[in-house]
C-alpha cells in the first residue's frame, strides 16, 4: 500500500489487523527501525512487534529466546515504512515469507526518506507488482494544507507559494531565521503544542539548542549549574535529551528499552 502521510494508513492498519487475527491468521509488525515499529504496535494493539533486524535474528538462531518471533505457515506480517527497507533486507524478508508460506503486507510512502543503505526497491514493487493507494489526505484542517503537501511531495513549486500566501514562510539571514524558530518553539511550548526544527548541519541544530536553553535559562526554567555528559554536551535539571541510539539494556519508565528518537 503506497499513501502520503495523512491519508489514514494507521487506521487502515488497525482494521486489518482485526479482520485477520478474527480469521485466524496471527500478525506481526515490523519496521525497518524499532521506534516506527512501536508506533505501529501502539496505533494496532499488536503484541510481537520490532525491527526486521529482529526478525532475521530469531530465524538465524533457533535457540533465540523470543520463539514466538519464528515465523509459521499462515502468518502475516505488515512491514511499516517499507520505503525504508533496504533492499537486501526486502528481498531477505519476501524470500522469507515465500519459504514458509506467509503473507507480507508492505506499506509506505515511495516520495518519502529513502533507505540510508541500497535501496529504492519500494517504487519498483509499487510498479509491478499488485498495489493499493490511498489519495486523500484526511490529517490537516484546512483544504489548502493538504492541497500544499501533496504539491511538496511531488517536488511541485507551487507547493512554495501555497505556503508563502499563508505566512508560513520566511526568507531571511541565518541569525533571523534562528531567532524566529525559538520565538515558534516557545509559542508552541506556552500553548502545549509540539514543533519541530529542522537544520541541514549538527552544528546549527546546536546553536538553536543553545538558544532554546539561553531562553530557558532566564525563564528560569532549568535548575542547577550545567554538567557535562559524554565529550561535548552540557545539560542541566529540566533538560530535555532526545536519543540518537538504540540501546536494548536501558530500560525507560514505560518499560522499553531505549529507542533512537526517545524524549
């Protein structure tokens, strides 16, 4: 199933997954990364859930404590944000569920973030092989944004002035640029709103950050003097860390172990 983002595939995901498990059918969920698995286990109810990773582990050790991971004849298996699967591991996991008599379900965004290793594979089994697509977007309030963001992803210009029209873009120098994403994230912070900032190097991803805790500073919102974690980052009480890793043996309060993107 190829869908832009918006268009209802986690909703879709959850009838499935109810239709097949009441026909008998067991299902399991994988992503090419553990965080966009939990996502998928969380909006479907799905209990053996992870990364392909962890898949083609239990298969390649029997005496893999999580057997229930073995795939069976009749299983089904949805992989989430397929577009980001390598190749190798795609043609791994069809070959896979072909030996043992599963079905698999793909399911992504082929105008989406492609895979970081060989990949690409997505658009050609879109093209050939049987495919479903969901057109309409159902996640904006307003028309035009969805209008704006199918424009976006088919790399349309006029995606640009849709949003210039509306005042959701601004052109200016990095300093000004800087000091309008702070004055945004503190907006959205006041309303309990979520924002996302996105810069092209590390190094202005960490300007940004030091402004955010410059503001944070004299809000009086962190407490205590700054210390050092690893080489380089200086945190404080009231800190906000967002990981970059997996780590299995780091357990959070929800139970989980550490996922890369983890607030």
């Amino acid at each position: 199933m190829n869908a832009p983002a918006g268009c209802g595939k986690t909703t879709l995901d959850k009838v499935l997954v109810e239709a097949y498990q009441q026909a008998g059918h067991r299902v399991i969920g994988l992503a090419p990364s553990k965080n966009a698995a939990m996502e998928l286990a969380n909006a479907t109810g799905l209990d053996t859930w992870g990364a392909t990773a962890k898949l083609f582990f239990e298969q390649d050790h029997p005496g893999a404590p999580r057997r229930e991971w073995r795939l069976r004849q009749g299983d089904v298996v949805i992989l989430d944000e397929a577009s980001l699967c390598s190749t190798p591991d795609m043609a791994r996991l069809m070959k896979l569920c072909q030996d043992i008599g599963a079905k698999l379900l793909l399911q992504g965004d082929t105008h989406q973030i492609q895979a970081i290793d060989a990949g690409g594979i997505g658009s050609a089994l879109n093209r050939f092989l049987p495919s479903y697509s969901l057109e309409r977007v159902r996640r904006f309030k307003n028309d035009w944004e969805a209008v704006a963001s199918l424009d976006l992803r088919q790399g349309r210009p006029e995606a640009i002035q849709r949003y210039s029209e509306r005042g959701r873009l601004f052109i200016g120098s990095k300093e000004f640029l800087t000091d309008k994403i702070v004055e945004r994230w503190a907006g959205c912070r006041e309303n309990e709103r979520s924002f996302l900032a996105i810069a092209h190097s590390e190094q202005l991803v960490s300007e940004i950050n030091q402004k955010v805790r410059a503001l944070r500073r004299e809000r009086g919102e962190l407490v205590g003097e700054d210390f050092r974690i690893g080489s380089s980052l200086d945190v404080a009480v009231r800190d906000e860390i967002i990981t970059k890793r997996n780590s299995p043996a780091i357990r959070t309060t929800t139970g989980h172990s550490v996922c890369n993107g983890n607030r």
